[in-house]
C-alpha cells in the first residue's frame, strides 16, 4: 500500500465523516423547527414531539429544504398564525444556527 492510497482512504473516511454530521445537523434542525412550529400552534407537549418528528420525515420527500417550509408554513397557516414563507424560512435559520451550536458543544 502506498502513501497516495493511505491519504485517499483518510480523505474517503473524512468525507463520509462530514456528509454525517451534516446529515445530523439538518436532522436536528427540522427537530428544534418543529418544536418551534409546535409552540407557536399551541401543541401540548406530546403533540410537539409528533410534530417535530412528522417535520423530520417531510425532509426526506425531496432534496432541499423546500418540502420543510411547505410543510410548516402550510400546517401553521392552517391553524391560524399568522406568518409568511420569509418568517418561516428566517426561523429555519435560526434552527440551523442553534443545531450547529448543539453540536459544537457535545463535541
């Protein structure tokens, strides 16, 4: 085994290591966005975790985070609060920020 294969396999290795914690971070993120939608709906607290579960899995529907803002922004617009898709989008930002916080301090 040379030297390049080693430093491939640790570049290999490295890669799959970030393209999981992003995976976690965003997962985290459209966790604590539920949870943020489910406050402002007015969700008692087991309602809340289904909630904030259900917007974890409507990432999985399509690449980008598209189907997460429709998904909230359709569910609290049904229940009456009263947000726009930039409010939303602002708050998905705000949960990525406090994800990536999250993580930082486990590590």
């Amino acid at each position: 085994m040379t030297t390049f294969d080693d430093r491939e396999r640790a570049f290999e290795n490295m890669y799959a290591h970030d393209q999981e914690m992003q995976f976690r971070i965003q997962a985290r993120r459209n966790r604590l966005f539920g949870e943020w939608a489910a406050e402002k709906m007015g969700l008692t607290p087991e309602e809340t975790d289904a909630y904030a579960k259900a917007v974890v899995q409507a990432d999985f529907e399509e690449s980008g985070d598209e189907d997460v803002i429709r998904k909230v922004l359709g569910d609290m617009t049904s229940a009456g609060i009263d947000i726009d898709e930039s409010g939303v989008r602002t708050a998905l930002d705000e949960q990525a920020v406090a994800a990536r916080r999250q993580f930082i301090e486990i590590q």
